[in-house]
C-alpha cells in the first residue's frame, strides 16, 4: 500500500509539473477559386485570410483559442465547390464558412447552410445571395443594385439616357442584368439594347456593332474578366466612341492589364481600396485599409485587390461576432453577425439587421475612370 501511495504521488506530481493542454483552435472553413477562370478573384482571398490568420494568431487568438482556417480551392469549378462545402460541414466540422468566390457558385451551395446551421459569409456579389434573406448567410461585396445606382447617377449627371448593355450569361452577370432591367427604366432611362455574350466567348464585335448602329449614349457592361476586357478592345477596334461603364467585377489592375491601352477612359464603381492613397482625410476607412495594404504588399510583393479585401471583411466579421458573443457555437456566431452595426471594413462600413445580410449602400463606392493605366477617383 506504501509504495502505490508513493507512486500515486509520483504521477500526480507528474501531471502537475506537465505543461497545460493547449487549447482547442477555432476552427473557420473557406472555399475559394484560387485556381481557374476566377482566380484572379480567388487567390488573393486565399493570401489574405493566411494573413490574417498568421495577424490573429500572432495576438493571441481568438477567444484565447489559435484560430486555424480550412480552405480548400474549387477551381472555380460549382461540382467541386458543392464537395468542398459537404467536407467542411461535415467532415471538418467548421464553425462557419467564407465564401465561395464567385456568385454561381455561392448560389449553388447557400442552402445547405440552413439545414446544417452553420453561417456562411459569403465573398461573392450577386444580389440573389441575400435577397430574400437567408438566414444563415451573408455576403461582403457590394450589391449590384449598389453599384448600378452609382453608375446610374453618374449618367444623370452627366446628362446620359440612352443605354444599352451587355452582360456575361453566368450568375454575376444574369443577376446584374436582372437589376439594370429593372432600374434604369424605372429612373427615367431608355434601354435601348439588351445583349448577351458568354463566358469562355472570345469576340464580342457582333454584339457591339449592333449597339453601334443604336447609337446609344452610354454602354454598361456587367461581367468578370476576361470577357469585358475583350469588350474593351473590340470597342476600340470598332472605333466606336459611346462612354463604357464597367461593374465592379472588373476592380482590380488584373484588367488593365488585360484590356491594355483600351481601358484608358473607362469608368465604373469601386471600393476605396482601388486607390487608397486618394481616400479623403477623415474617412473611417482610411486606417484600416492602409494597414491591410501595406501588409499585403510586404508579404506578397503586390499590393492586394478589391477582391481581397472581401475576404478580408469575412474573416473580421466572424472574428468580431465570435469575441461580441464570447461563444464559438454557430447559433451564436450567426446571431452576433446578424447584429453588427458600424463595423469599419476594407470594403464599406457593415451594418447588418435581419432584412440586410449584406450591410452596405452606395456610399461604400466611389466612381472611377482608369487614366495613364491607373485609378483616379471622381469627385
């Protein structure tokens, strides 16, 4: 009996002096197309939630807890998009999701989310994502509808009511053609053409000429690249001379560069990260965006892209929902984002309520024309 008394105490100095169990990492799943089509949209989400992590961990956490992040690539592809969500939820055991990246491909996995309880913050555009609310998902770029109304009122001023577009017949641009059908009739505009072209199209003349022959006052396209960057140079080719709007799907250099000396002259609606050296005095943004930037660029020798700054504000918002509830449980989590208010991102001020599961309005943009290759904001 002695000496098990005497091992006894052995093991349980033992134990004592053995160091304490580190604590179990919160565990946020992500599904990106960093490879593929999209992956100009896609890896710089990628980079920027390693970032944040390597940033989150570094100050000890979330909760007291290492966040570790699980992101697997769909390829911009939707069949392997809906796998990679099934693994998260169910394999992985994620306590919420960011992304996907592309619209076609969120709207393809959204409701699953419902059943499995489990928010989603997604980093894609379309208005379909959160209208009619879904409960359990969210999204951090703006609105097309956001972005049309600053296109549209920047035609009103410039005294333009003729308009023809042309949208890319995936989800982004079928969703953004839904709203430009929509509002420009209805604020006083003529739509004078409606025009298609695909996704993996490569020449886009005949759609333009036809617009040319309209002779309408202003073009507004809605796609990602590379389909408007070929817009782009056909309109140059076509030398027709109408203004050409862009959506906010083409925000980044990665157009400029495709679209060449073509792009000169274009205009359309972007977050302040585009030009985050022209952000006025005094705007809530300007700090955070300038950090995000600057830490980007050291880290990957580039600076980042809009795009990046959606993955950016998905990750910060989960993290602000978990340390506003103090919980890590799904429930909670979903609760505390649907209750944020006046949260200062990369992309705009958030402030989410139970109709608004995107948080944004037209002020997150300012208009701008690509001049000498580069950005410049409109006053």
């Amino acid at each position: 009996m002695r000496l098990f008394a005497v091992l006894a105490a052995v093991c349980l100095m033992t134990l004592s002096l053995a160091p304490a169990r580190a604590a179990e990492p919160v565990k946020i799943g992500a599904v990106l197309s960093v490879t593929g089509p999209a992956s100009f949209l896609g890896e710089p989400e990628k980079n920027t939630l390693l970032l944040l992590q390597d940033r989150i961990n570094a100050a000890g956490g979330i909760l007291g807890r290492p966040l570790e992040l699980v992101v697997y690539d769909d390829e911009t592809d939707v069949n392997k998009c809906v796998l990679a969500v099934d693994k998260l939820l169910k394999k992985d055991r994620v306590v919420a999701v960011i992304g996907p990246t592309v619209s076609g491909n969120t709207l393809a996995v959204m409701n699953k989310f419902p059943a499995a309880k489990v928010p989603m913050v997604s980093c894609a555009a379309a208005e379909k994502i959160v209208q009619p609310v879904n409960p359990w998902v969210f999204k951090t770029p703006q609105s097309d509808r956001q972005a049309v109304a600053r296109i549209l009122d920047h035609l009103r001023q410039a005294g333009l009511s003729r308009v023809a577009i042309l949208t890319v017949s995936d989800g982004y641009g079928q969703a953004g053609r839904a709203v430009l059908a929509e509002t420009l009739p209805a604020g006083g505009f003529t739509l004078v053409a409606d025009e298609i072209y695909g996704p993996k199209d490569t020449d886009m003349t005949p759609q333009l000429t036809k617009i040319k022959g309209l002779n309408p006052d202003a073009i507004i396209c809605w796609g990602t690249n590379p389909g408007p960057a070929v817009i782009a140079r056909n309109r140059v080719q076509l030398a027709v001379q109408t203004p050409l709007y862009m959506s906010h799907g083409v925000a980044s250099g990665k157009f400029i560069e495709l679209a060449g000396e073509a792009a000169e002259g274009l205009l359309l609606p972007a977050g302040r990260m585009i030009a985050v050296e022209q952000i006025e005095d005094g705007n809530p943004q300007k700090d955070v965006l300038a950090a995000y930037v600057a830490d980007y660029a050291a880290r990957f020798g580039t600076p980042p892209s809009t795009f990046g700054g959606y993955a950016y504000d998905a990750l910060a918002l989960i993290k602000a929902a978990i340390e506003a509830s103090g919980s890590t449980e799904p429930q909670a989590i979903r609760d505390a984002l649907e209750a944020t208010t006046g949260f200062v991102g990369a992309t705009g001020v958030f402030n989410f309520t139970p109709e608004d599961h995107n948080g944004l309005d037209p002020s997150s943009f300012v208009m701008v024309a690509i001049e000498n290759g580069g950005w410049k904001v409109l006053r």
